[in-house]
C-alpha cells in the first residue's frame, strides 16, 4: 500500500499534468496512471504517449545560506500545525497573516508548538484593532519570545473569511542553470523507453515554492547547454517539456531541433499567444 507522502505525490503530479494539458488546450481521451514507469499514460485517438513527470528543485541556497528545499518543508511543517491549532480559535477565521521571517530561518521542529501557540496568541491580542488594509508588526514584547526571534515582521489583516496564513518566500526566482536542469532530467534518462507506445515525453514542473522557481529562462539560453541537449539527443525521450506553472508557460525540446517556446510567458492584460505551428 503506498504511504501518505506517496499519494500526496501521485496527486500532485495528476494535478501538474492535467493543468499542463489545459494550458496546451490539448484534449486527451483518458489519462491513466502508469505502471511507475512511466507516471502516466495518455490516450489520444490512436496515440498512446507516456508521460514522466518530474518537480524541478534548485539545490541552490537561500538568504542565510539555508537549503531551500528542507526550509520550505519545515515551513510545511509549522502551517499545517498551525491550521490543526487555529480551530480552536475560531475568532481567528476573521484575519490572515503573513510572515516574514529572518534569513530565511525558521525555529527547529521542538519550538513548532510553542512557536505557532505565540502567533495565535499574538493575532488574537490585536484582532480588535486589524484592518482589511492590514498592520505591520516588528516588536512583539516579552511575552513572545520566538516571534522576535524569528520574525522579522508579521502583517496581519482583516478577511471576513477563512484564509491560511503563508509566508514570504513562496514565489521568488532562484534562477535557472544547466547543471540543475541535468539534475532533474539526467536521472529520467536512465529508465527505459516503455513498449507500445507513440510518444514517450518528460514534463519537468516549476512550481510555486521559491526552490522550484527557475526565473523566466530564454530558449536561447536552453540552446546553448549543449552537454543537456547531447545527453537528449541520446535518451529515450520524444519531448521534454519545462512546464512553468505560476506563469503558464511552456517550453518543448525536440530531437535536433532543440527548444522552443510553444506557451508563452501570460502576464496581467496580456491576451493568451501560442507559438504559430506547434
């Protein structure tokens, strides 16, 4: 039976694939979860094309020199904490947070409770006085220890509903290079091409959080990795897709004809553009 962290990873990349395939506007007649490899299988007509999907991470480190990646689960840590305490305030629903914390450190996983206990003790000490426009808070006295020693500000607000609390660091560029591209990729190109099917593609995901974040890379900067596009060149894959999900935006490598942009970068106003051809 598959743990918890892999069902929750199952879903995910269920949910990548289908916004991809939306964002594409490609309709598929079904998509069936793989034997693992590959993840999944698409059925279009007479296609049957396999699908890896792949969450890109940048192993680089952030403010402080902390490791994105384990910070940004610790942070998961103390959220869903923090849900799990908040129902017993329900005056709570009324306001939201967010947290700025210091060099990107958060408390180690024996202050979580008494971490989270302090916030909501804080929000329910100035709820009388928030509004929708909401408040700044640096100093937070004596009787918040933790607060001051991790927070760098805390900005609460009015919200008339149910809002999770977040943090400052959930959408930020880390950048792209060739060797954390090779990381995500290479290790796909060790499994085998699956039999009895049409298209056997790769759909590297960049995410929401700060460590999946890859900035708005160029094609002809994907051009130029030339040792990634050898290694392609050689694998078993079809296509390789980079999905860039907050900006849904596609980029698509094809054998030889290297990469290009085939779902451009939509911004506010900006109507919907896709590449002529693709």
């Amino acid at each position: 039976m598959a743990t918890r962290k892999a069902r929750d990873q199952i879903k995910r990349e269920y949910f990548y694939l289908e916004k991809f395939l939306a964002v594409l506007q490609t309709k598929v007649e079904s998509i069936e979860r793989g034997a693992n490899p590959p993840d999944f299988i698409l059925k279009q007509g007479e296609r049957c094309i396999a699908v890896e999907v792949t969450e890109f991470h940048s192993a680089t480190n952030g403010a402080g020199g902390h490791p994105r990646r384990p910070v940004e689960e610790e942070w998961l840590k103390i959220q869903q904490l923090f849900r799990q305490e908040r129902k017993q305030y329900p005056d709570l629903d009324s306001i939201a947070g967010l947290l700025f914390f210091k060099q990107f450190n958060l408390p180690p996983s024996g202050k979580h409770k008494q971490f989270v206990q302090e916030l909501l003790d804080f929000g329910r000490s100035v709820i009388g006085n928030l509004t929708k426009d909401g408040s700044d808070f640096k100093d937070f006295g004596a009787s918040f220890p933790l607060l001051n020693e991790y927070l760098k500000r805390l900005n609460l607000y009015k919200t008339g509903c149910y809002i999770t609390w977040e943090w400052n660091h959930s959408a930020s560029s880390v950048g792209l290079n060739e060797s954390e591209l090779q990381k995500t990729i290479f290790k796909k190109l060790e499994i085998p091409r699956p039999t009895n099917i049409t298209e056997n593609w790769v759909l590297v995901v960049s995410g929401h959080w700060l460590s999946q974040s890859m900035g708005l890379p160029f094609v002809e900067e994907l051009r130029e990795y030339q040792t990634l596009n050898k290694a392609l060149n050689q694998g078993p894959y079809d296509k390789v897709f980079i999905f860039q999900y907050m900006f849904d935006r596609v980029l698509l490598w094809e054998p030889y004809c290297t990469w290009t942009e085939v779902r451009k970068t939509r911004f506010a106003g900006e109507r919907d553009r896709t590449d002529e051809g693709k």
